[in-house]
C-alpha cells in the first residue's frame, strides 16, 4: 500500500519512463516491421506511447529465443534452489517497484491506483513468491512395480509456454501464468493484452534484474490477431494458457487442433451467481459484499458476481440495502486514492456495456445508475447500474456484459435456485449467503462452478485452484494444481 496522496501519483505519473519496445532473448528491440500502436489511458484519452505492435516475425525470434534458452538449461537446467533465490528476488523487485508497477496498470487501463496498489501488485509479489518456496519441495514419485523394477515418476518442465493474457488485472494475469510455468522451469512467450502491455514489459526487465536468464521470459506486445494468433499456432510451442475471453479461448482450441496439437489451457469468461437466501444473518455485510462483487474494478473481473439471485420475500428489503451501496461507488479520476470507481477500459467497451444498459432498459427495470459519465475530458466512465425484474433469458442475464451492471432475479425455494444459478453457458464462480449450514453445503455440492464463496464473494488466494467448468474454459490457476499445466510426468521403468 502506498501513502501518496493524488498529487504524489500525478507527479510520479508524469515522471514515469514507458518501457515501449518487445522483450526479446532479455533486450528490448523494435517490432521488425517497424509498427506500433498507442497505449491510450482511458482515464483522460491521453496518449501514454506508441508500443511495438508484434507480428509473425517477432513471435518466431522469441519463440526461437526461448526454445534456445530452454535447450541450454540456463533456466531449465538450474538446481531448485537457484530457480527459488531468482524467483524470490523478482517478488522483491516487484515490491520494491510498487508504485511504479501501480501506475502502469492504472494508466493503461482505468484501474484505480488504489486497488493497484493494495491488490494487484503486491497480489503478483505473493504469488511469485509462494511458487518460488515451493520448487524445492515437490517430489516425483516411486510407483508400485512387480518385483524386480523400479519406477519413477518425475515432472519435467514442458519447453516453450506461450502465455495469452487480458487487460483487466494486467499484472497479475500475466504472474498467474508466469510464476508457476517459471518455476517449474519452462521457458515463456508473454503476449500481454493490446489494452495493457506496460506492466508485463516493465516485468520482464524486473525478471533479468532478478537473474532471470536471457530467453527464458519474453514478452511480445501486439494484437491478438496477429501477435495472439501466430502463438496459438506456432509449431514450437509446447502449451498455451490463456486467460480472457470464451470466443477467444475457442480460437486457441482450433489454432492447436490445426498446427501442432500443442497443449492449451483456456480460463475464459463467467456470469457468476450470487445467491442470498432469507436465513443470511447478516444481510447488511451480504448487501455491501453484493456491490463491491459487481463494482471492483468497474465490473471487469471474470468472476463477478454480475446475477443476484435473492429470496422473493426479502427483495424489497435487501435491494434497499444494496442500492444504498451501490452509491458508495462513484468514478473519479483514478490517479485519486479517494476515487471508489475508475474507467473502463476504453472507449470500445464503454460503448458495448452501455448497450447493454440501453437494450436492457426495455426489458428490465432500471433500479440504479444506467449512465455514463464525463471526467477528465474522457466519457469511459459508466455509474454502478442494477437492473431488477430481469428475466432468465434477458441477455443482462446471460451475456458477460464485462462492466459495473447488475441483474437481479428472485427465487422462492432451494431448487430454484440452483436452477436459475446453473441456468448459464459459463461455471467460473458462485457465492451463497445463508446461516444454514446444511444449506451452505447442500447448495454448494449442486452448483456447476470452480469456486463456490459462502458469506463472503469471490474468495481465492495462491493457496486455493481458481477455474472454471462449461464455457469458463477448464484447467486451474494458482496452488500446486496450476504446475500440472506446465509439467509432463516422466516414467522411467528401471528393470534390475
Ligand atoms: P479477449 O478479448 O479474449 O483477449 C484476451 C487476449 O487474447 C488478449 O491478449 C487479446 O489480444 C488476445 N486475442 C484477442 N483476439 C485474439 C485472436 N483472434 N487470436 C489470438 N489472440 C487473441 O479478452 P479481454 O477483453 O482482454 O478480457 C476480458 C475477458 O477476459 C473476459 O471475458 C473475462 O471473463 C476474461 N477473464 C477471465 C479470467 C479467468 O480467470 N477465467 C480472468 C480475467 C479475465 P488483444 O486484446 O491485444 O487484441
Ligand atoms: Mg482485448
């Protein structure tokens, strides 16, 4: 966490060196094509650089650059300890760079600084961190073999990672894929999100000055279609992990299937349900719980809890509740640690979620915001908007709509609503407000998602898998679970 105040980040914003080229074999060098693209702050539509926009060619040099720093064991060869003494000194970096990491992330994308630098970034320095104390305590095993043989079974790094993140938590998308893939010894191919870029280039720097050797981490910004496209099928890349959308999580299953069958990994989108039952003792926590579960990060996280489904015969009271703290959030300029909202991510987007909100005035009822604002000469700031009445088939209940709107939708028994809550094409996150524990865990056995929160919304820490089931994709993030992604098992049947 930091101290400074809004003029401390204003200042340091316009202090900050923009590192805006590609991350090749550890130097920094223009796209071959010469191309670049802006990295817009949507905050005030301002021009932060022009980065190298990737292509075919660059992707081959870092693809060919980690293959050859995986070859050589710089990294993949390295005792335990050595990748553990690297990766904890990265996590220190990160700490260490704390406030400039921030703004990178909120400049780039809207965050506020505040939540950049209490969550995001020191978030990214734990998780380094916890996969660097784990690489010297996981075994292979021994497994049970007829008399006379010995078999071992042994995890073997898988070569060359392509890496394929989103925009809304920039830096630690990025750290949920690099720390476990780099400590279980691969080498990686990072393309960051065309909307965010400046936070993994800055990383990578950061992972050099760890003692990260040349190779091993490079970082090609670009477009998904060009720069995304030409790693998902490429023929020397291992395994691709994922995370953003369920339509682009998709293409990378067909990139795979036609070029070389190479692993992927896709964490894609969620709708996720939040399900408060009358016997909640706490209906105040569920209510303030409720908003910043559909408001954080202006409702750009995938595992917002974007349908409410609440007991018919406390709506009225507990909408009361949630609107009174709904108005808790208010856009402001990001830059202010007094700011509760930011921007979205960028003019596009801000368009699309509005509408949402403009269809979804015919066919549900607005109870709250539904307007976008204009602040510091940009107009990608959308109020905190919850529509009620909102029927199961309404795209505002179905669609990831990806920014601060809420659905509401009542129920009356148990079954309907786990029915309502499964009612969806995504399985990423649930939350279940009740005192009943019989409820809790009744409930929690027939929800079709990765994570189910009782009391509380969207738990997850480096300790616990994060995924999803259905179309929010499959395979895990986080804990020990995430390094079965980035390691083969290796048989050695031993005959004596
Ligand atoms: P997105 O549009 O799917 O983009 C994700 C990444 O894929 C970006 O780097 C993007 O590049 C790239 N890409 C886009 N089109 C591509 C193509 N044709 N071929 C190859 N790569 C391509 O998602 P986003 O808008 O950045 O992020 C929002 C989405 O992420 C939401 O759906 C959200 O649910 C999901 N998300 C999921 C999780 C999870 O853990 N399940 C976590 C966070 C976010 P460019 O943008 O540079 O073109
Ligand atoms: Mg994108």
């Amino acid at each position: 966490m930091s101290a400074l105040n809004v003029d401390g980040w204003s200042d340091l914003a316009r202090g900050l060196m923009f590192r805006d080229n590609a991350f090749i074999d550890g130097e920094f060098i223009p796209a071959r094509s010469g191309r670049r693209f802006a990295a817009v702050n949507p905050a005030t539509n301002e021009v932060l650089a022009e980065v190298a926009a990737c292509g075919q060619e660059d992707i081959d040099a870092a693809v060919l650059a980690a293959r050859k720093s995986f070859e050589t064991g710089s990294w993949s060869g390295c005792e335990p300890e050595r990748r553990k003494d690297v990766l904890f000194r990265l996590s220190e970096l990160i700490l260490q760079n704390l406030e400039e990491l921030s703004l990178l992330d909120s400049l780039s994308m809207g965050k506020l600084v505040r939540d950049a630098s209490s969550i995001d970034v020191p978030a990214s320095s734990a998780i380094f961190r916890w996969y660097a104390e784990a690489i010297d305590k996981l075994y292979g095993e021994v497994a049970p073999a007829p008399h006379g043989n010995l078999v071992t079974v042994q995890r073997e790094p898988l070569g060359v990672v392509g890496a394929v993140v989103p925009w809304n938590f920039p830096l630690e998308m990025a750290t949920w894929k690099l720390a476990p893939a780099l400590a279980a010894g691969n080498s990686v191919v990072l393309k960051p999100a065309e909307q965010a870029t400046l936070s993994a280039l800055r990383l990578a720097e950061l992972a050099m000055e760890a003692g990260l050797p040349p190779g091993v981490l490079n970082v090609v910004p670009g477009f998904g279609a060009t720069a995304g496209q030409a790693l998902g099928r490429h023929m020397d890349v291992d395994c691709l992990v994922f995370t953003g959308s369920t339509a682009v999580g998709k293409m990378f299953l067909q990139y795979s299937g036609q070029s070389n069958m190479k692993q992927v990994w896709p964490e894609t989108g969620g709708k996720s349900p939040n399900i408060i039952f009358a016997d909640c003792d706490d209906l105040d926590t569920a209510a303030r719980m409720a908003a910043q579960a559909i408001f954080a990060n202006q409702g750009q996280v995938c595992s917002a809890n974007s349908r409410l489904l609440v007991q018919r015969h406390i709506k009225d009271r507990f909408l009361e509740k949630l609107i009174g703290s709904a108005c808790a959030y208010k856009p402001g300029n990001p830059l202010d640690p007094t700011s509760t909202m930011g921007a979205l991510v960028d003019a596009r987007h801000t368009k699309n979620v509005m509408r949402f909100i403009d269809d979804g005035r015919k066919t549900a009822k607005l109870i709250c915001g539904g307007e976008q604002v204009r602040i510091g000469g940009s107009d990608n700031y959308v109020l905190p908007t919850i529509f009620d009445s909102v029927s199961p088939e309404d795209p505002l209940a179905r669609e990831e709509i990806f920014g601060p709107v809420l659905a509401i939708m009542s129920f009356d028994t148990d079954d309907q609503a786990i029915a309502l809550a499964n009612d969806s094409p995504y399985g990423l996150a649930a939350s279940i407000w009740t005192s009943n524990l019989s409820r809790a865990h009744g409930v929690s056995r027939r929800l079709s998602v990765g994570t189910v929160s009782v009391n509380t919304v969207d738990a997850l820490s480096p300790m616990t898998p994060f995924g999803g089931v259905k179309q929010s994709g499959f395979g895990r993030d986080l804990s020990l679970h995430a390094l079965d992604k980035f390691t083969a098992l290796k048989t050695t049947w031993i005959k004596y």
